[in-house]
C-alpha cells in the first residue's frame, strides 16, 4: 500500500467513527440520542487510535494537514510528499463523512434542524466571535501537535503509542473543544464539509462556508507553532518562523481582548 492510500484510509476511518458519533448523539431518533459531549469526546479520541493502528506503519498516519505541514516546517518530513498527503487526507475525510451519510440517511430525514445536520459533518463555534473561535483553534492544536511530539520523545510498549495519543484528543476535546467543537485538523472540517455541501442530505442548510476558514487556518497556525515551539525547547533549535508564528498568535489574542465587547452574551 502506499503511503497516499493509507493516508487516505486512515483519514476515512477517523472521520467514519469521528462524524459517526456525532450523528448518533445528535440527529433524532438514533438509539444513541443524546448521549452527550463525554461519549463525543472519547470517540474522536479512539477514531484517532483507530486511525494510527489502521495505517501507521504505512505512512505514519498524520491524518491532520497541520502535522503534515508542523512535521515539514520541523525537518521531521519531506516538503515533497506534503502536497500528496494533504490531498489524501482530504479525499479521505470526504470518504469517510459520505459514508456516515448513508449510514444514517433516515436520521437525517428525521432530524429537522439544519444546524444539526451540519454539525454531524463540521464544526461550529458556541459563541460566535471570531478572533475568539481562531485563537481556540490555534491553541487546541498547538497541544495537539506539541503533546504527539513530547509523546514520541518517550518508549512505550509496542503498540501503546497510539493509545496514548488517542487519550491526548479526548483531553483536548474535554478541555479545550466546548467553545468551537476543536476541529485541530483542517481535513477533519474542511472535507466533511465539502460532504455536506455535495450530498442531498434531507433538508440541509447552509454548509456555514463564512466560518469555514477558522478551522482551517487555526490549527495550521496552532500546529506549526506547536512543533516549532518544541524544536526550540527541547532541541535548542530556533527558527525565525517561530517568532513570526508566536507574534501572530499574541495579536490575535490581542485583537480577542479588544473586540470583547462584540461577544453576544
């Protein structure tokens, strides 16, 4: 197999179990229904475990553009191979969202909100605001890819590794994910949006393409600062793209604090 596919299949196994979960604690009449943000949580969790068993001796599994490209900006992956495993990372997501489409196709029909419909595929803020929702992506993945780092710096078991990894996303998703649904990966949104756009799902609305973004540039700017934060800390290995990167995330912190007043209570 080659490392394209396995991208690929291990980012249709993460997004299956990942938007699977979510369809069956939100759309209606699942036997699942309202089994709440803990159940959601360790899901992603093990759909990230799945993920990395299913094709880690293949490609390494990134799964996630923003490791692809924090791996690149480290020197731990060629810039050759980022274009390709980005493009299967994609195809997979849209793979594995169309795939829990069919799966709960009457669930949709049942379900009249579209903003619960969208939600099975993508991810939305609790409170909109915008440098507000960045900065959560931004942050969420920035520990995403600093804790796969500093997880891979140690010697587990053979085969606990990607346990352990799998317990870091459901951390983050406990911790960091209330406010925008911690996408921390832009294949994980952007593909199975593209889904939701694409599909005749049951009485869909908007696929939100104004928020869109967010999750796209969040954790790309959280991810290449968190292994370049790495690299500085524990190699002594400073590139002047952390400084940039780290400067950016303070004024869009900055810019979060200075538009408060715009939050919607």
């Amino acid at each position: 197999m080659s490392a394209f596919l396995g991208e690929l299949i291990g980012t249709a196994v993460l997004i299956l179990i990942g938007c699977g979960v979510v369809a069956g604690v939100t759309l209606n009449k699942t036997k699942s229904n309202g089994a709440g943000w803990v159940v959601i949580t360790f899901a992603w969790g093990l759909a990230v475990t799945f993920g990395v068993f299913a094709v880690g001796r293949i490609s390494g599994a990134h799964l996630n553009p923003a490791l692809t490209l924090a791996l690149a900006l480290t020197g731990d992956f060629p810039w050759k191979d980022v274009v390709p495993y980005i493009a299967a990372q994609m195809l997979g997501a849209i793979i594995g969202a169309t795939i829990v489409f069919f799966h709960y196709l009457p669930h949709f029909k049942a379900t009249n909100d579209t903003g619960t419909k969208l939600g099975v595929f993508s991810t939305g803020p609790a409170i909109k605001h915008t440098y507000s929702n960045l900065l959560s992506e931004v942050i969420g993945t920035f520990l995403l890819v600093f804790g796969i780092l500093f997880i891979g710096a140690n010697e587990f078991t053979e085969g606990l590794n990607p346990v352990v990894v799998g317990l870091l996303i459901v951390a983050i998703g406990m911790a960091l994910g209330g406010t925008t649904g911690y996408a921390i990966n832009p294949a994980r949104d952007l593909g199975p949006r593209i889904a939701h756009f694409i599909l005749p799902i049951p009485g869909k609305g908007s696929s939100d393409w104004g928020y869109s973004w967010i999750p796209v540039v969040g954790p790309l700017i959280g991810g290449a600062l968190g292994g370049l934060t790495y690299k500085a800390l524990f190699t002594g290995e400073i590139n002047w793209l952390f400084w940039v990167l780290l400067a950016v995330t303070l004024i869009i912190a900055f810019l979060a604090l200075a538009t408060k007043d715009q939050i919607e209570e």
